[in-house]
C-alpha cells in the first residue's frame, strides 16, 4: 500500500470508492487561511464539509486559467484540487489510465513537490488532497496532469486531449479538519448511491483510517 514520502511506511492508510459520481465538480473560491504546519496531522473528526457538486449538468467546463490568476499558492498549505476530463469523457474508466494517473501522483509525492493526504480517480475527473511541499500549485497540478495525459496518449496510441484546462482548488482553513474533509472527498460516489462503502474501489487512497474518531 502507498505511503506519502512523509509518511511512516508502516503506517500507510488505503481507501476506495466505486468509479462514478452523479454530479459534476463546481469548485470553490480559493480560501487563504494558513493551514498551521507541515507533516502528519493530529485530525479530530469534525463535520466540516468541502462540497465541489453543483446541479448544472455534467456538461460543465472547469475555469479558465486566465481568470484564476490570483488564486493563493503556499508551500506548507493544505489543498484540495478538483480537475476534469476533456468533454467529460470517462477516460479513467479504464483502469489501466486511473492507474497512470495515480503514478503520477505518488511521482510528485516522492519528486518533494507534494504530500498526498488523499485522492479520488473518478471516471471523469479526479480529487486530489495534499500538502504543497515545493514549486507552486500550479505547477504541480499542470506537471501531474501533463505526465499522465502524454503516457496515456503513446499507450493508446492517440494524442487528443486527456483533460479540461484548468482546476478548481480550495486551501484549508483548519488542520484539525483535514482527515474529516478527505473523507468527505472519499464518499462522493457514496452519497451518489453509487457505492455502499468507502473502500470498494482501488484508485482511491486516504492517509488515514476510515473508522473511529
């Protein structure tokens, strides 16, 4: 099981869902309140929620980068992204390309740039739950993003477009909520009644137990 580079190897955490949501992401402002530390948080379980699902329609096209210029990035925060396929199309329906981008992101975990504290790989879209460690948020997202559509595309022999531009992202407010908040993320399709439990699926990991406080 995967462990972030920060992370004690005999203490990995794993978690699943099952590969579909009903409602597309809409993102949230971004929030410049300073997560307080880096490393391996003491979280309670709180009921804060972070909510990324409108009710516009799958159709729904992420930002434009141009218009999220002024969007906060710091080393040592805690941030949720929220990026999306091209047309929506359910690329990562195949497992082989939800496992490629999974590589890519335990690659930036062990590159320094990030410490993953969770993820989600849904058909079309993907939640990534971490701490920036280094470079700038943008950067991470745009590299994770480039590496797996370039790898899936001379795999398939194509070279369309894998993603959307752009992402969606929010900086936690408290460092105390972040394991309450990964789960939150984790239980989309759960809430979607498109999976019964939180460990159905194996393109989805947390950090941290499913259970108990």
């Amino acid at each position: 099981m995967y462990a972030p580079c920060w992370q004690s190897a005999t203490t990995p955490r794993r978690a699943g869902l099952c590969p579909a949501e009903s409602s597309p992401c809409s993102g949230a402002e971004p929030r410049s309140t300073k997560c307080s530390s880096f490393g391996f948080p003491t979280c309670t379980h709180g009921l804060s929620r972070l909510r990324f699902c409108s009710g516009r329609g799958h159709d729904q096209v992420m930002a434009s980068p141009a218009l999220q210029r002024g969007r906060v990035s710091r080393t040592g925060h805690c941030y949720v992204i929220t990026t999306v396929t091209a047309q929506r199309a359910r690329v990562f329906a195949e497992p082989a390309n939800a496992l490629e981008v999974i590589h890519w992101l335990r690659a930036s975990d062990d590159e320094g740039r990030t410490a993953s504290l969770a993820w989600v790989v849904m058909p079309d879209h993907l939640h990534w739950m971490f701490v920036l460690r280094s470079t700038s948020l943008e950067t991470v997202v745009r590299t994770v993003k480039s590496r797996a559509a370039k790898a899936m595309n001379v795999r398939r022999g194509s070279n369309g477009p894998v993603w959307q531009p752009g992402y969606y992202e929010q900086l936690q407010r408290n460092e105390k909520q972040w394991r309450s908040e990964a789960l939150y993320i984790l239980a989309n399709p759960v809430r979607a009644g498109l999976a019964v439990a939180l460990d159905d699926h194996p393109h989805s990991w947390c950090c941290w137990p499913l259970a108990g406080p």
